[in-house]
C-alpha cells in the first residue's frame, strides 16, 4: 500500500468531529466501500460503531490519489447508512 499523508485540515477535523484516528486508519486500510468523489477524489467509507453518539455510523475518508502517495483531504462520519452503503445497511 501506498504511503498516507494526512492534510492539517484532515487532521484538525478529526478533532472537531469527534473522530478517532484509528477508526479513520481502519478505513483507509480496509474500506466498506469506495466511492467516486469530485475532483477525482475517491470516498473510502467503513462503518463503525460510535461510541460518543452510541449508535452505527460510517467514516468517510475523502482522499486524493498520487502515483506515490495517499493525500487525506478531509474526514466526516455519517448516519446515513443506507445512502452509503445501499442495499448492505439495514
């Protein structure tokens, strides 16, 4: 795989966002699903369960692909199951 390099935006938003950092490495290594982004981004989702809301959520890891490298432009978490995940989400 290749390297990942985090953007101070991705970082500071888990942060604000109350994401925990390996939840967002475990998307990165093994997503769910991938999905086509804008810009030629690509959404990496893996659903977890969240231990601050105590409910199924999904993380998305919104990155940009090199030919060297894996840039993490920003991460999010997400309820919406099913708009992710389709069919799979109950």
């Amino acid at each position: 795989m290749k390297p990942v390099r985090w953007t101070a935006h991705a970082l500071a938003s888990l942060a604000e966002r109350e994401i925990d950092r390996a939840e967002a490495d475990r998307a990165i290594a093994a997503p769910d699903r991938t999905i086509p982004g804008r810009e030629g981004r690509q959404v990496l989702v893996r659903r977890f369960d969240d231990p601050v809301l105590r409910q199924p959520m999904l993380v998305c890891v919104v990155i940009d692909e090199d030919p060297d490298e894996r840039v993490v432009v920003t991460v999010y978490k997400t309820s919406k199951l099913s708009k992710y995940l389709g069919g799979d989400a109950p």
